[in-house]
C-alpha cells in the first residue's frame, strides 16, 4: 500500500532538522571517542626509571656466528 499523500518537498523540508540533530549527534560522539583515546594515550603507563630493565650486556650482535649456507 503506497503513502496518500507524497509531496517530496514538504517530506525534505519536515525531516531536515532531524537529520541534522542525528548528524551532529554522531559528530559529537566521534569527536568525544577520539578524545577519550588521546587522553588515554596521554596518561598511560610510560616506562620510568625503577620499571626500566636494563639490558643484557654480554651480547653483541657483531660478534654473533653468522650461519653460512
């Protein structure tokens, strides 16, 4: 069963605010996840010096046997 009524101007013009609310609601939403995960890269748990391992000084990658084929 089709609509009675179909006049595309007035249906474009009723529902132009909506979508706009809807758009910029997903904006919003987008733009406060990239937020969130900036501040969350930005507080994270950056090595200090007591966690830092030191690393293991009797390797030298010079003086490793190359395998030969």
């Amino acid at each position: 069963m089709s609509a009675p009524r179909t006049n595309l101007e007035t249906e474009k013009r009723r529902h132009r605010g909506p979508l706009i609310g809807m758009a910029l609601v997903v904006i919003f939403g987008v733009g406060l996840i990239v937020f969130w995960q900036f501040e969350e890269a930005a507080e994270g748990n950056s090595p200090t010096p007591d966690t830092v391992q030191p690393a293991e000084t009797g390797t030298d990658p010079a003086a490793a046997p190359v395998a030969e084929e």
